[in-house]
C-alpha cells in the first residue's frame, strides 16, 4: 500500500501530527518503537500546558490516543531501520524487514535519554538504575533512592519521589540549579530531600542489584548508599539513522525552523529531534500541527 503520509515516532509531535493529517484527509501511518507518548509519559504532572492543570503524562497521552483512535489511525509498533527519502516516493523499513512507502514523511522520534557512562552504569541498568521514576518509584517506596540532575525533569522526579521515598538524595554536579525557580523553592521545603552539590557520580556499586553511588566533591570521595538512582541529565536526538539523507547540527539535530520543513521535498522534522530555542510538550504539539498542514499542502 502507498500511503499518503508515514510519520515515525508516537510522542507528542508525533500523535498530534497523525490528528491534523487524518482530520486533512489523508492515508496515514504511525510507526512507534516503543510505548507511544514519548518522555510525557515520565512524568507524574504537568503544569505548564494551557487549560490542563495537574493531569498525568499518562492521562495526557491516553486522551491523544482516543483521538487518534477515533479518527481511525493506522499504529504500527515497529522499530525503523532504514531510511530512503530523496525518490518522490519514500521508503521506510523496520527492524522486522517490512516495508513501507509513502509519499511524504514526518520523522518525529524524539529523544533519548543520556547517559553518565561511567563504571557500573550499564551493570545495574534495570536492577537499580532508572531514568523514569514515575514508571519505577514505586519499586522503592520507603527507601532511600538518588536523583542524578539539576534541571526541571531531575527535580520534578526528585519531588515525585520524595512522596514515596524515605529519603532522596539530590545529586548534581554544579553548586546551583538549572530549574525554573518554582520548583527549586519547592525542593528546598521537602525535608526528606537531601543535597549533594556540587558532587560527581564516579561509580556504581553493588553486587546482584544497585547498593551505593561513589560520589565526588570537592572534600574528596563520598559514599552515598541507595536502593536505586534515577538519571535526569539529559536527552540527546534519535537521529542518527538520517546522517545519511538530511543535515544534522553539531548536536544531532535535524537542521529546520518553524516550518517543519527539511531540505529535501516532501520530507518533514516536528518535536524535540529538530533544532529549536525550547522544547516544551507545547512547542512538540505545535511542531505536529505544522509539519501535517505542509505535507497536506504539499501534497494538494
């Protein structure tokens, strides 16, 4: 089957974009490699999306997901591979060997999250390692876990974690914060977080599961025991598997403004994965709604 649009990724962006494509008309198909919602679904609140105060990252993308049903969207939960985008026909193929064709793209995949890549880490992923803690947390409850981070995601986890945890130990490597002021005011008053800063993890220790963090400060070496540590240092782009059709920037993202468009005809970037100031849950939404209304002009 030719499809009129294939749009990968399942966030924000991406669902958003496969809203505004089937209510235009056209044939669409969304591949997703993993749960579909993307990083909201980390999160235990959102605050800072217009009309919709404190509803879940989950709840958020179960009401999008309604929608897209609705609106009778083909879902294939498929990992892509490879990339073929300079023919007037695209073509997509997954991790399964299947093909697909489409004459316009939306590339929307997002983000991953980074990695400290340090002794230990790998060792423990998933027995003490995490970078959720709205998925994980409470495997945890009345313990003592870490949070590694100093920006928004590391203190919101950091704050969902201290409802739960015995205590939580803030790790970050600088002597002040990168969040919004609001939420370091909020930190400063739960008493059951605890702040290393500036401090380094150097290691990660334990024996079948995570036991403790080794820490470095500037009074030396330090051993913070924890049941568990959740990493909140960042994301870098999923756009490796396009070097070879579309411009990357220093950093990995799709090179593209406001218009969602790429260089090449017909092919277009929305959500975190392009270059841009902000990236917010609104900016991923608005990002979808642009790239849909190109391709339906492009294709029309």
């Amino acid at each position: 089957m030719l499809y009129d649009l294939i749009i990968v990724g399942g966030g924000i962006a991406g669902l958003t974009a496969a809203i505004y494509a089937r209510r235009g008309g056209l044939n669409t198909l969304l591949l997703e490699g993993g749960a579909p919602g993307g990083q909201i679904i980390a999160s235990p609140e959102l605050e800072n999306y217009p009309a919709l105060p404190k509803v879940s990252g989950v709840a958020f993308v179960q009401r999008l997901l309604e929608q897209t049903a609705a609106l009778e969207l083909e879902i294939k939960y498929e990992t892509v591979s490879k990339l073929h985008l300079t023919e007037e026909i695209k073509e997509v193929e997954t991790a399964s060997g299947a093909k697909y064709q489409a004459r316009t793209i939306i590339w929307a995949a997002g983000l991953v999250a980074r990695r400290l890549d340090c002794p230990g880490e790998e060792q423990f992923l998933g027995r003490g390692v995490s970078f959720c803690a709205a998925c994980d947390g409470m495997l945890y409850k009345g313990k003592d876990v870490a949070v590694i981070g100093g920006g928004n995601t590391a203190l919101e986890e950091a704050l969902f974690l201290s409802k739960i945890c015995l205590h939580v130990h803030l790790v970050h490597r600088r002597d002040s914060f990168r969040a919004e002021a609001a939420l370091v005011q909020k930190i400063k008053q739960r008493p059951n977080i605890v702040l290393h800063m500036p401090a380094q993890v150097s290691r990660f220790e334990g024996n079948k599961r995570l036991e403790q963090l080794v820490l470095q400060t500037p009074d030396g070496r330090e051993v913070l025991p924890t049941a568990a540590v959740f990493q909140a240092i960042g994301k870098l782009p999923s756009n490796q598997i396009l070097s070879d059709n579309l411009a990357l920037d220093a950093s990995g993202y799709v090179i593209a403004g406001e218009d969602c468009c790429t260089a090449l005809p017909g092919v277009y970037v929305a959500g975190d994965c392009r270059t841009k100031p902000l990236r917010q849950l609104i900016t991923a939404a608005a990002d979808g709604a642009v790239a849909a209304s190109r391709a339906i002009a492009y294709l029309h």
